[in-house]
C-alpha cells in the first residue's frame, strides 16, 4: 500500500496540468492504466488496467 500511496501523492502534485477537476481525475485513470497495464493491445489494455468499464470507454479515447 506503501508504493501506491507513494504513487498518489506524485499524482496529486500533477492537478496544475488540467484545468477541471473531470479532467484530472481521467488524467489518473489513464496514468493508473499505464501504470497497471497487462497487455501491450493499446488504450484497450489501458482501459482494462484502470478498469474502465466500456460505458466509459469512449470517454478515455478523447484524450489520445
């Protein structure tokens, strides 16, 4: 628990970088996505590793 506490607070220093909190909070998905990714298939695996469920899914490909 210690890494991904570790993991959140360099995260957290990062809500400069987007101007709406919506939009931060995607931002963490998808690095938590690239953090936790299990296959190399693109942002399918990305999704899948942050768990964005497909409803969703759509919503993940507007920031690529």
């Amino acid at each position: 628990m210690g890494l991904w506490s570790a993991w959140l607070e360099l995260g957290n220093q990062l809500t400069l970088v987007c101007s709406r909190k919506r939009t931060f909070f995607w931002f963490v998905a998808i690095l938590i996505g690239f953090t936790i990714k299990f296959d190399s298939l693109g942002v399918t695996s990305l999704a899948r590793g942050a768990g964005v469920t497909s409803i969703h899914y759509t919503s993940m490909l507007n920031f690529f």
